[in-house]
C-alpha cells in the first residue's frame, strides 16, 4: 500500500474499498451460473451494482483533493449501489438462483460495506 504518513494515496487502500472489492468478485463470479435468460438482466445489474461501489469510491477519491464534498457525494452515490445490490440479491434469491446460505453471507457483507460507507461519509463532513 501507498500510504505517506498514514494518508490513504488511492482509493484501493481504503479499507471499505478492499472489502467492497472482494465481495464484488464472489457476486461476479456467481452470477455467470445464473440463466442465460438472467445474464443480461438481473446477473448483469448485481454485477454493475456491486462493481459501482468501488468505481464510486475510486471517482470520489481522486476528486478529493479539490473537495471534500464531492468525495462525500461520491460516498452517498457508492451507499445507493450499496443498497441496489441488496435489492438484487433478494431477487436472486426469491428467483431460487442462489441459496439461502450465499443470500445471507452476501447480505452481511453488504450491510458492512455500507457501514463503513457512513462512517467514512461522516469523518467526510
């Protein structure tokens, strides 16, 4: 990691950042079981929505350093992803296209992310 001082120099080094990531490669790699009639609908929104919150996160970053605000924003707009995911992942699991276990376990890691997602909003303002 890249880090001076202590400072975060990219948004990959976030620890909200490396967690989101993470999960976003299970969510990937599951959903390329899913349907062919799924995989460009519901496959393809888990996947955009559980990649956005990293892409949100990186954009937010690097507009940081002219505005504090506008990485806040960025944060808010990685928190909706955050919540869009979840709402797929209910669908996927009411569809019978992954099981109760991956539902839960995706829906903790989800609701972690965007834990850390309001408190790293917070330290923001």
């Amino acid at each position: 990691m890249e880090k001076a001082e202590g400072y975060v120099k990219r948004a990959k080094d976030l620890e909200v950042y490396k967690r989101a990531y993470m999960v976003s490669l299970t969510v990937h790699k599951a959903t390329l079981a899913f349907p062919k009639i799924e995989q460009y609908e519901l496959a393809d929104q888990l996947r955009r929505s559980s990649k956005g919150i990293c892409a949100n996160l990186a954009e937010g970053f690097a507009k940081q350093t002219h505005s504090k605000a506008e990485f806040a924003r960025f944060v808010s707009m990685a928190m909706g992803s955050c919540s869009e995911v979840e709402t797929w992942i209910s669908y996927a699991f009411d569809l019978e296209y992954i099981s109760q276990a991956q539902r839960d376990e995706w829906l903790q890691s989800y609701a972690h992310v965007y834990g850390m997602l309001v408190n790293l909003r917070e330290k923001l303002r």
